[in-house]
C-alpha cells in the first residue's frame, strides 16, 4: 500500500485520489480526530453532528482496513433511515472508487430478494436500518463473522425512535473481537450505557460547537436554480457595490471553470487553489491587493491566511460543507472595524446545510431574492450610458471618428450605434433578446390551487397536531409568512398542506426527517385528489 497525504493524515493514496475527486483538500476537525484513532484499532465514541465531515471520519479508516481479495462483510455500518443507509452508502462507494470494494445498502422498502442476491454475490461493506438488518440475520442471508469494524450511527437517532434493543440484538451477532465506533450528536444516559456495554476502552473526540458571533457583517442567502447557478452570480456582482470580492468554490475544478466563465464575461477575475505555483499564487494575490483583481475565486484552503481590507463581498458559490468553514469564510470580510456582506447561494437539497450554519452562529441568515432580469438590465443600461456620456466629455475621439465615419457611410446611424451598444452588452455576457428564466420547478399535480403546491406530512392527530401549530413550524422553519400556508387538513396518522410553489422545495428539504413533537415526519408531494 503507497501512502500519501491528507491534510496532516498520512493515508492509502487511493484514498487520497478519491478525495480530491470529491473535492476534498483537507480533513474537517472531527476526520482530523478520528482518523488516526480508528486506524490505530481503538474503539470510538465520537459526538459530532451531521454536517461534520463524520461519515468520512469512521468511512476513510474503513475502506484502508478492507481487504478487497477478501469476499466477506468486513464492516457493518447501522443507520437509523434508509435515507442516511443510502447518503452513507454513497459517500464510502465514492472514498472507495480507487479500491474495487462494494459497498451495499440494505433498507426497508426495497424488495428484499434483490437484497439478498446482492449478500450472495459478494459485498465488503453493508450499511442498513435495524428492522431490515434482523430480517437478514433471521433469515441467514446476512453473516457478520468476518466484520472487522461496526459503525454505531446517530445513535441518538436510533434511541428516539427506539431501536436500541434491535441494536443489541444486531451486535451480539457480531464477533467480540470487532472493533466498534460509535456517532452520536448527543450523549444522553441510554446512549452511553450502549457504549459502555459494547466498546472496549473507548477513545473519545468531540467536535464543540463554540457560539460565533459576526456582528458587522450583514448575511443573506439566494435560492437558485442549479443550471442558472452562474447567471445569477453575475447579477448579484452587477448589481453588488463592492471593492473586493472572495467567491468561494468547494473543488479546485470548480475554481477554474468558474474562473473561466467569469473571464469570458468580462470580469477581471482569478483563481487560486493548490494546485497554482507559488510564482502564480504571488501574481494572483499581488493583483488582488493592488486593485487590478476585483474578484478572486478561491477553495478553502487556498484562501487560508488571506487578509486583505479592500475586500467588502464573501460570496459562498458553493455552500461549504462543513459549516465552521462558513464561519472562516465570512471572516475574510468585515476586516478593520469596516462592515462587510456575505452571500450564500444554495439549491433546495442544500438547506440543511444552511440551518446546521445558522445553528452554528446561533442566528437566522436572512433571505433575499436575487436581481431579476429587468433589474440587472437596468442597471447596465444606466452604466452603459454613464461610461458614453464620461467619454463624450473627453477630447480623445479622433481616432475613433474614422471608425464611426466608415460604420455610418455603409449603415444607417441608429443601426450602427445600436450593434456598438449591444456589442459592448455582449462582451459582459449579457443578450437583451433573454427572457427571464423559469425558477420554479414543475411539481406536476399535486390537487392544490394554481401556483400551490400540495404536500403530504406523516403527522396527525394522534402525534396531537393541530393546524395554527403546524403553520406556525412551518412559517419558522422555512422562513415564510404563516398566513401562506394553506389547505391544513389533518387526519389520524396523515396531514395534507398547501404551500406556494416559490416555498414548496424548502418545506420539503428542511421539514423531512424532522421531529415534531418527538415523532419523526416524512414530507412529500401529493398525489392529485
């Protein structure tokens, strides 16, 4: 096995490789804990929450540890969802891309002999629910004898929703000499009698949560549509009054095809990651200080360390990951007792990334529309004729006159100055003939009013919901005005609830898995009536 470095973590190459394909430079603070613990064999108890980089805390040990020539489950991971059973799953096929290891999830609600072909064939690694796991080891189509590591996660998860005797059952299965981690946001009592009676001399690393506070630097957010990602930066930097700017990318690859765009629209824009020469970092950072630079697009780590006072924007193209990096990205600007915006952009699924942050700095970011198009436009229009009338006002036409000259001898002088003007409008990247584009998604059907989108909630009234709570939550939730949310129909076990259209990807993405009144709530369009 060929070592190389992750941040300070000496780990497979392979690994490394992957990494930086998923875009990873460095170790968050809980990988940086973990790693070399569960490496060195110990067992582990980790308080992290989600967010935190934790699936790659216990998944990167794992995946070195796994033998790929040997055919048997070397790891077994339990989760309390099958949605987390399946974003685990991902994200360790993804660490493992390099390895040749399989990974399965196993779940309810997927067909079960499907499942069971898959055991048969072959797996290294199997992530699962608790009832789906039984149901495999009653049936003898799972065997954990050869497990090497078992991974405990969101415990605290699994205890609210009262797995923790399917836990032991699944453990006792297991051979004593494992190694054992286990994940939880929260330490309560049950949590840690689990730990006491399962792992072996625990190592434990925690990831605190300081409170920050970021008072001179005013935030706010833009809902966007993923493939209109780049339009509406540019607008936001059009219409933004700003001395310097810090767009911050989460992959090198990013950097430079944002880098890219922006250049080809005009902006005087570099970018900076590891992978640039220390001759190119210096030229990069010289023109960003003198001025020449307005924009600089830079991954975490390459803008590690930077301090300068011109820069008034941080603009958050990708949402970090890992939410204290918000907190160092931010920082950048507000420097010398000046005020300083920090702007965020996200897609739907995004959003719980923006609550653990909000969390995090213990307030709400507020939320704004980006310019529109007549907005922008605007704004163009009256720069365009601004810059005209300084150089009318200037004594250094001549040489252009014999250009004009020409241009009016062949073609009608409004049609001349018109090509100029949308000439000049085409080197920024903009074309007057664009219509505004369609930012809200097609729900199809879903039975609600027009521009309503219909919704299906697992709540009712015997978890004791009534309608003014529930519009209430979602209103605080969301951040959307209560009197918005309609169509509150509740039932025994089920609730129906009408939402705009403009609102229905966030209720969706914030309000699923949520706890409401200590009961676990699924969120999902509805089907017509």
């Amino acid at each position: 096995m060929v070592n190389s470095f992750f941040g300070e973590l000496q780990i497979d190459r392979k690994i490394v490789n992957a990494l930086e394909e998923m875009g990873f430079e460095e170790p968050t603070p809980i990988q940086a804990q973990a790693v070399p613990l569960v490496t060195q064999g110990h067992d582990l108890i980790g308080q992290a929450q989600t967010g935190t980089g934790k699936t790659a805390a216990f998944g990167i040990p794992i995946v070195e540890k796994v033998e790929a020539s040997v055919n048997k489950i070397q790891a077994f991971i339990l989760t309390p969802t099958r949605e987390l059973a399946i974003q685990v799953a991902g994200e360790i096929a993804k660490i493992s891309k390099f390895k040749h290891i399989r990974v399965l999830p196993v779940y309810g609600g997927q067909p079960i002999d499907r499942q069971i072909r898959s055991l048969r064939s072959g797996v290294h690694i199997v992530i699962g629910t608790p009832g789906r796991i039984l149901d495999h080891l009653d049936r003898k189509t799972l065997r954990l004898d050869h497990v090497k590591v078992m991974v405990i996660d969101e415990a605290d998860e699994m205890l609210d929703m009262g797995f923790v005797e399917d836990i032991e059952a699944i453990m006792d299965q297991a051979p004593e000499s494992r190694q054992t981690l286990l994940f939880s946001a929260t330490m309560p009592d049950p949590i840690r009698r689990l730990a006491n009676k399962y792992l072996k001399e625990p190592k434990f690393v925690s990831v605190n949560k300081e409170t920050v506070t970021v008072p001179q630097i005013q935030q706010r957010y833009y809902e966007v549509n993923p493939s209109n990602k780049i339009e509406t930066l540019c607008r936001i930097l059009d219409c933004e009054n700003y001395d310097g700017v810090i767009v911050f990318c989460r992959t090198k690859r990013g950097v430079d095809d944002l880098s890219a765009a922006l250049q080809s629209r005009g902006y005087e824009a570099e970018g900076l990651h590891g992978d640039l020469t220390q001759a190119q970092r210096d030229k990069t950072m010289k023109g960003v200080r003198s001025g020449d630079t307005d924009i600089l697009i830079a991954t975490d780590v390459a803008a590690r360390g930077i301090d300068i006072d011109r820069i008034s924007h941080v603009i958050n193209y990708d949402i970090p990951l890992d939410p204290e990096s918000y907190v160092h990205r931010i920082g950048r600007t507000g420097r010398a007792g000046r005020e300083g915006v920090a702007i965020t952009l996200i897609v739907p699924q995004e959003y719980r990334h923006l609550r653990l942050i909000e969390k995090l700095i213990r307030s709400r970011i507020t939320r704004s529309l980006p310019p529109t198009f007549k907005e922008m436009l605007d704004l163009q229009k009256r720069t365009v004729r601004e810059n005209v009338e300084n150089i009318l006002q200037e004594e250094n036409l001549e040489p252009y006159r014999e250009i004009a000259a020409e241009l009016t001898e062949y073609f009608d002088k409004e049609d001349a100055l018109a090509a100029l003007v949308r000439y000049t409008f085409n080197l920024k990247g903009i074309d007057l003939m664009d219509k505004e584009e369609k930012q809200r998604a097609d729900f199809g059907n879903t039975g609600a009013k027009n521009g309503m989108v219909r919704l299906f909630m697992t709540i009712g009234r015997q978890q004791n919901i009534k309608p003014g709570d529930l519009a209430k939550l979602i209103s605080q939730e969301v951040d959307m005005p209560a009197h918005l949310v309609k169509g509150i129909n509740i039932y025994d076990k089920f609730t129906f609830v009408e939402v705009p259209e403009e609102f229905a990807h966030r209720v969706i993405h914030i309000m699923d898995r949520m706890h409401i009144n200590g009961w676990r709530v699924a969120v999902q369009t509805a089907r017509a009536r």
